[in-house]
C-alpha cells in the first residue's frame, strides 16, 4: 500500500475544508432566501392589522416629533440633507447607471456570469416591486409627513427592495468571484450598509411606513440569495466543462521570496 506522506495530506485537506465552506455558503444562502419568503409574508399578512399599524404609526412619530410642524424630522438641519441625498442611492435611475458601470467591471474582468446575474436580479426586482405595489396598494404614510415626493404605492419600499437586490447580489457574486478573504468582506460588508442606508433614510423621510421598509429588505434579500444560488449551481457544473460563463476566482497574488545567498 502507498503510504500517504504529509505533503500530499495537506492538499487533500484544504479541498476538502474549500468544499465544505462552499456548501455551507450554499445552505446560509438557502436559509436567507426561506427566511425572507416567510418574513415576507408574515409582513404581508399584518399590514391591515392594527398592531402593525400602531408600530409603524409609532416609528413615523419617533422620526417626526414636531407636533406643529410634522414635516420637520428629528435631528439636525444636515442630516435631513443628507437622508434626501443618500435615498438617490436606491432610485431606478441611479441603480440603473450603478448596473451599468458594474456589469462593465465585471465584463473586464471576465466575470460574465456575475454580469448576467446582475442584469437579471435588477431586472427582476423591478418586475417584483412594482407587482407587489399592485397586488397590496399600500397607501403612504400621510403627505403632511413626507419630506420626498412619492409617485406610487407603499407596500414594499420599493427603494428598498432594488437596493437589496442590487449591492446584495453585487456583494455575495464579488465574494464568490475573488478570492482573498478581505475583499470577500469588504465587497459584502459595503453591499450591507448601502442597503440600510437606503431602507433607514426611507422611514426617515417618511416616504415609506417601517414594515414597508422590513418587506422590500425581506424580498430583496431572497432575490439576491435566490442568484446568488443559481450562480453558484451553474458556476459548478460550468467549472466541469470548461464553459464561457465560468467565473474563475482572481489568482492569489505571488509572494516574492527574497534570494537566497551562497
């Protein structure tokens, strides 16, 4: 028998720990996508409901405090400034350009599964807001309250549902694309903060009730998880046949080893 000598264990074993931390990767993002549906739905079926209505009155008041003025939200002049700047971040039309210049990159960069994903999820989360706002025609919280115009129904935030689409699937196809373990982090790490800026500034203006908000962040994470899925299941049977479409993560970069002298 061939006696397995410790330079061939290693290499057998860190395999096997890449293929155990990619099905588990796997099952977090079933497990988001199952958590979202149902979250979702739970939101869906408590809108009408009173005590739904009382929290969302409640944090409508927190952020708006001033009786004789409820327009005027809570905190100083800049940070109102700054919400109605950041809430651009989750508009079609910025998300439009974002998609633009990030399928680009990712087109560069040979990742061309990740670029279609991408196309695909914005698209579809369009498609899943504005259906949702035609199926449940939430009204807005009262105009007296809004400090931005709002063109359609309330129920889910639309703003918030595209955002979580966008930087999620952004984030987790960038963590799958690239190998180094800080740029995982901080590609989901940003794609994380994008999207709850953008769903806080929208309670904060009073463009959207709170469980608006919770419903676009519930939808738009299980799209995004939802891709995030059929990458991973295509990349893995593509990475077998060589296809097109394969993203293969950037090679870690070389260590130079100093000379050795004599």
């Amino acid at each position: 028998m061939t006696r397995l000598l410790p330079d061939d264990i290693s290499p057998r074993v860190r395999r096997l720990f890449q293929a155990a931390r990619t099905e588990i990767a796997a099952l977090a993002a079933l497990l988001i996508v199952a958590v979202g549906v149902l979250s979702f739905i739970e939101l869906s079926d408590d809108v009408t409901e009173a005590d739904s209505q009382a929290f969302d009155l409640a944090v409508l008041h927190a952020v708006r405090p001033f009786v004789d003025d409820p327009g005027r939200p809570w905190g100083p002049w800049w940070l109102h400034e700054a919400a109605a700047d950041l809430t651009s971040l989750g508009g079609v039309a910025v998300l439009g350009l974002f998609a633009i210049i990030a399928v680009v990159f990712l087109l560069l960069q040979r990742k061309r599964l990740s670029a279609l994903l991408l196309v695909v999820g914005l698209a579809g989360g369009v498609m899943l807001s504005e259906g949702l706002k035609a199926v449940f025609g939430r009204e807005r919280p009262p105009v007296v309250y809004q400090a931005v115009e709002t063109i359609n129904a309330s129920f889910p935030s639309g703003h918030a549902l595209l955002s979580a689409v966008f930087y999620l699937t952004l984030g987790v196809m960038l963590t799958r694309a690239f190998s180094q373990k800080r740029l995982k982090a901080y590609a989901l790490g940003v794609a994380v903060l994008m999207t709850l800026i953008v769903g806080v500034t929208r309670i904060y203006l009073g463009a959207h009730w709170a469980s608006d908000v919770f419903a676009g962040w519930s939808v738009g994470a299980a799209w995004a998880m939802a891709l995030w899925l059929v990458s991973w299941f295509v990349a893995k049977r593509q990475r077998r046949a060589h296809a097109h479409l394969q993203d293969a993560p950037d090679p870690e970069p070389e260590t130079a080893s100093a000379p050795t002298g004599k």
